[in-house]
C-alpha cells in the first residue's frame, strides 16, 4: 500500500501539466452544476463531472501513477527534466571563475577572477583524440629488434670471453642509466698493483668523459670506494669541489649527485679480502638525485655485475687452458715433421708470441763453441736496444742464469724500481717495464730459459706466466727425447735406413783413415752424394717414402764400392764415402759411373715406380790435409753441383 501522502503528492506532481487541466474542467463542471436550479442541469453536469473524472482516471492509470515498480525511474525522469528546465533558464546568467588555491596569501585576501570558457579548459583536456588508422596501429607494433638484438656479434657468431663481458655490461650500465636517469654511468677496474683505475665500460651523454682508459689512483670519490670497499652518495657537490671530486671528465660537467658503489669478486684464493675488484659510478646534474633506496638498488645490479665477472674469468680460463693445448699440439706437429733442436726454439717462440703480449723474446742456451750460456735466438719486435744471438751470459749474477740454476720461474713487475742485471752486465737494454724467466727444463737436466720482456709495468700476470710455463715444459720435453736420440745414435753404429755408418762413426773412421794415409803415404778421395729434388720427393711421397729413396740409392752405392771402402750417413739427404787408395780423378771416374747407374736404375715405392738423380762432390787428400778440410772441400763442390742444377759431378 501506498501512503496516502506520498499518493497525494504523486497526484500533485501529475495534475500540474495535462491533468492538471482535466481536473479543473471536472471542477468547473460540478461548480456549474451546483448552481443550476434545474434538477435535468444538475444531472448533466453530474454526469459531466463523472466522464470527467474517470478520464483523470484512466490518464493516471495509463503514465503509471499507481505502479510502485515505475515510481523511482519516473521520479527520476522528473527530476531530470526539472533540473534541465532550471538550467536552461539560468544558461544565459552563468559565469566562469577562477580560484587558485596555491596563490601567496596576501592582506587583501585570495584573489577570485572572472575568465572565458576557453581559458578554463585545463591544457591537457584540449587534446583532440584521433582516430588511429589500421596502417598506424600496425606501424606502432613492436618488432624482435625491440627485445633481442639481431646483429649482435654476440648471438651471429663465436665470440671469446672479453667481447662477450663488454657486451653484457654494456647492457647493464645501460640499464642502469635509465633507471637512475643518471647523467652517465660507468665501470672501473681497480687495477692494484699499478695503483690505477681502469675504466671499462660507460654509458654517457656527456661529450666531455675521459678520453684515456686510466688515471692513478687519487682522492677523487672512486678511487676512495676502490681503496675502501664502502659505497659514497653525495647529494650535493659543489662546482669548486668537483674536479677533486669528479675524475671522469676532462673537464667540468656541472655533476650535483654523485653515488660510487664497490663491485666484489671472491674465489676460493682471496675470499679473505675485502677490497674490491672494481666500482660502478652514476652521477646527475641534479641535487639529491641518489638515496638509501638507489643504494638498495645498486646493491642488485653490482651482484649481477659480480657474476658476469665469474662467468668471464671461468670461460678466460678455459679458453686460455684451450689455447695452451693447441698450441703444444702445433708445437708437437711441426717437430714430428723435423726433429732438430732449432726447430723446437723456433716453434717455442712463434707459440710464445700468439699466448702473451711482449716486446722481445730470448732464448738462452749452452753453447758448445762458445764454451758458455749464451744468448741463442732473439725476436724483437719493437727493434729496442737488446742483446743479439751468441752474446754471452754472466751465470753468476744474471737474472737468467739464477733462474737456469735454481730451475725455478723468476716473474719481476717493475725492473725500474729494482733494476737488476737480466743477462751480462755489459748489456745495453731500453726496456724497464716487466720481466719473465721460465727456465726450459725437463726431469733429467735444465737445457736453458725463454725470456719475455715488455716496457709496461706489471704485464704479465700469474696465470699468463703459468701459461707460458706449460708451453716450455712441453718444448723441454720434446728437447729431453731429441737428445735422448742423439745419444743412443751415438752408440749405434749402422743407420738402419741405410745400413751404413752413421754420422758420429763415420767421422771418427775418416780420421783414422786420414791419419792412416798420412802415415803410409796412401792415396785417399773422399765422396759426398745427394739426392736430387728432396723437398719434391718428400711431398709427393712423404718421409717414409724419401726413407725408401735413400735405402735403394745406398745399395747402389754400396754395390759399386770395395769391402774396404766406408759408407756413411751424415745427414737426412746425404751420403759420404771414403774410397781407400783412390786419386781424385780416379774418384770422380768412379762417381760419374755411380751417378749415372742411379739415374738410370728404376726405384719401386709401393707399387709406384719413379727415377732419381744424384749430385756428387769430389775432394781428394792432399798431403798435410786434415779431416776437416777434406771434409769441408767436399761439401763445398757439393753444393756447387746441387747449385747447378744437379745430376753432375763437381771435384775440389
């Protein structure tokens, strides 16, 4: 049930448009009706009244008067169009006021003005929205560039550990810098023993940061972080103080705000200090721009930081491991092919030289015809004043000959602040940087030292020189089995390839033949013969073959001498024979007759055949003649005969 007021009220709101006029009719009707003395015109205006009133009725019950359910919503559309009505009629009344609540207050008061409909739309609400085209919506998608990057180096192909480091801490700082909104950000290392921070890394807007990679270690505010571990924020830095302050600008940049944090970096050797391995430094050109939270902040980054660090040290390491084993397997290669002691220093130093960086390399050995250690090969890249080949070595009080003493790795820093004498002490040497001396030594005995010098300070480091160690540990053991040879050959007479005497034999029958002859009065020629062509044979046929070549021109050989005669082998392309009773004419008769019974004979190699020549030098002994000189004429009508082209027969 409807309450009778809210009813009346209803009817009220309802009567004062259409209704309202109906109900005046009835009313008028029933007045008129009243004051009609005829009885028939107060029945007509009765009924009159009555299709009045119930046409109010029916026009009440048709807007839904009596229906609770449309009673708010009506209520509500009444409202609304009232409050239109009002606002229609005040439209042309109304005035715009502005009131700025963040005005100075004043004695006359807050100041309340008048303005334009124009002038009171707040700026940001005058954007007209646009409608956005399918073409632009597609333009403003975002591409894989936007989050991988495609032509990085880094992701294209193998990179080593160093590029792959700046690659991530770039990344990082750059991070860094837009988080922070920071000027520029940057990373140093704390290089310790220099005394100097290396710079790294920055991200920078500035054109004015340091252009060199270091400076000393200072006062300024990273070195202070390097030297203690403890991170600064300075919030407000004056102009004055700034260049003592601020290191990494060549000149002043205007910094306000300053934070340097330290970046630590412990293994199993050093987890005992605490200093760190480098710091990160952000700065602002305006005040206060760094709190405790961007402390918090830089907490997490420098953990991230600390393990790319480990990473790159780990795969620093295994690369440096890798690059030691193949550099003892080419090592090992080239010495298989050419088993001399030449050829290992020569191998040492070229594998020496891809390992480290230095400025010269020496390689000191005993020398036989020196009677002394001396200085055997030199590689000076920069051509700096240094010692050269066969000058001698003061083993008593050089650098080098302690170091063969005592067999042990000497590794100096800084030689200007200890200079001490590296070979004699009449050297004449420019360099006063770092200094490494690894001795070459194999179990039984100590053959030498491999020196490396450079003109920086502290260049090389402790995993650099037991790098370099390993490498000559390598070529001291490959020198060890070559000497080992060389003294079982010794007690070995016949070459087995040959089956002739070898070298160490031959020569010790020559002077007791020579001396033989001399005594008695006897005729004696001397013969050396080499295959033509050996460097051809060997690549076309390979050492076993040339083996073979030989085997088969040393039995023709030996097929022409007498049993008294001597064969020999005195190297890996030559033969020497010592014919007994002979001139030297009647040697080279016999040589020509040998030469051409070789370049006509046909040599099989495993089902291959092939022809070769021989050149042979003739020397005859004269009388007071010693070995050495028929040895050496001989050698040198050899060579004269190789020089002309071969296959010919050349007498001293």
């Amino acid at each position: 049930m409807v309450a009778l007021p809210a009813m009346a009220e209803l009817i009220w709101k309802r009567i004062r448009t259409v209704q309202g006029i109906i109900a005046l009719a009835i009313f008028i009707t029933l007045i008129i009706g009243l004051f009609l003395g005829s009885p028939v015109g107060r029945i007509v205006s009765g009924l009159g009244a009555l299709v009045l009133a119930a046409y109010f009725l029916y026009v009440l019950k048709r807007d839904g008067v009596f229906d609770a359910r449309n009673r708010p919503q009506r209520a509500k559309r009444q409202g609304e169009t009232a409050q239109e009505e009002l606002y229609s009629q005040l439209e042309g009344d109304m005035k715009t006021l502005l009131f700025d609540d963040f005005q100075p207050t004043s004695a006359a008061g807050y100041v309340v003005k008048e303005i334009t409909e124009e002038e009171a739309v707040v700026p940001s609400t005058k954007t007209v929205q646009r409608v956005v085209t399918a073409k632009e919506e597609k333009a403003r998608e975002f591409d894989i560039s936007d989050f991988f990057d495609l032509e990085s180096d880094v992701f294209r192909n193998e990179t080593e550990p160093r590029s792959e480091f700046n690659f991530l801490l770039n990344k990082l700082l750059a991070a860094m810098k837009d988080v922070l909104f920071a000027n520029s950000v940057a990373f140093f290392w704390a290089n310790r023993e220099k005394q100097q921070m290396v710079l790294e890394a920055k991200i920078t807007n500035s054109t004015n940061f340091m252009l060199v990679k270091r400076y000393a270690i200072d006062e300024d505010v990273v070195s202070q972080v390097a030297r203690t571990g403890k991170p600064q924020v300075l919030g407000r830095i004056s102009p004055l103080a700034e260049k003592e302050l601020v290191r990494h600008y060549i000149v002043g940049e205007g910094i306000k705000s300053l934070i340097v944090v330290p970046v630590f970096y412990f293994t199993g050797q050093n987890s005992g200090e605490q200093l760190p391995e480098g710091v990160i430094v952000a700065d602002s050109k305006a005040e206060d721009a760094f709190g405790a939270e961007t402390l918090s902040l830089m907490g997490q980054f420098t953990k991230v930081v600390s393990a790319l660090i480990k990473s790159y040290t780990n795969k620093y390491d295994l690369l440096l491991d890798s690059e030691v084993l193949t550099s003892i397997r080419r090592l090992q290669d080239r010495v298989k092919s050419d088993r001399s002691e030449q050829t290992i220093l020569d191998s040492l130093a070229e594998e020496a030289g891809k390992l480290m960086n230095w400025d010269v390399l020496a390689i000191t050995m005993y020398s036989e015809e020196l009677n002394s250690w001396a200085v055997q090969k030199v590689v000076n890249r920069n051509g700096m004043l240094y010692p050269e080949p066969n000058d001698t070595v003061d083993f008593s009080d050089s650098i080098v000959g302690k170091s063969i003493r005592s067999n042990l790795l000497t590794h100096i820093n800084d030689l200007e602040s200890a200079p001490q004498i590296r070979f004699s002490s009449n050297e004449t040497i420019s360099l006063r940087g770092s200094f490494l001396c690894v001795p070459i030594s194999s179990l039984n005995r100590c053959y030498g030292a491999l020196t490396l010098e450079s003109g920086n300070k502290f260049q090389f480091s402790p995993n650099e020189a037991e790098t370099i160690y390993r490498l000559v540990e390598t070529a001291a053991e490959l020198l060890e089995v070559l000497y080992m040879n060389d003294l079982v050959k010794e007690f070995i007479s016949i070459d087995q390839t040959t089956g002739s005497l070898t070298r160490n034999h031959f020569n010790k029958k020559l002077e007791e033949e020579v001396q033989r002859a001399e005594d008695f009065g006897t005729e004696l020629s001397m013969v050396s013969i080499a295959v033509d062509g050996m460097q051809e044979h060997l690549n076309r046929h390979g050492k076993d073959g040339f083996e073979g070549i030989l085997n088969q021109v040393a039995g023709l050989v030996r097929a022409n001498v007498e049993p008294y005669d001597v064969i020999g082998r005195m190297d890996a392309n030559t033969l020497n024979v010592i014919l007994m009773n002979t001139t030297a004419n009647d040697a080279y008769l016999w040589a020509e007759k040998v030469r051409k019974h070789i370049a006509s004979n046909i040599i099989v190699l495993g089902g291959l055949s092939c022809s070769v020549t021989v050149s042979v030098g003739v020397c005859g002994l004269n009388n007071g003649m010693k070995k050495e000189e028929l040895v050496a004429g001989t050698s040198q009508v050899l060579h004269k005969a190789i020089e002309s082209g071969g296959n010919l027969v050349r007498v001293f």
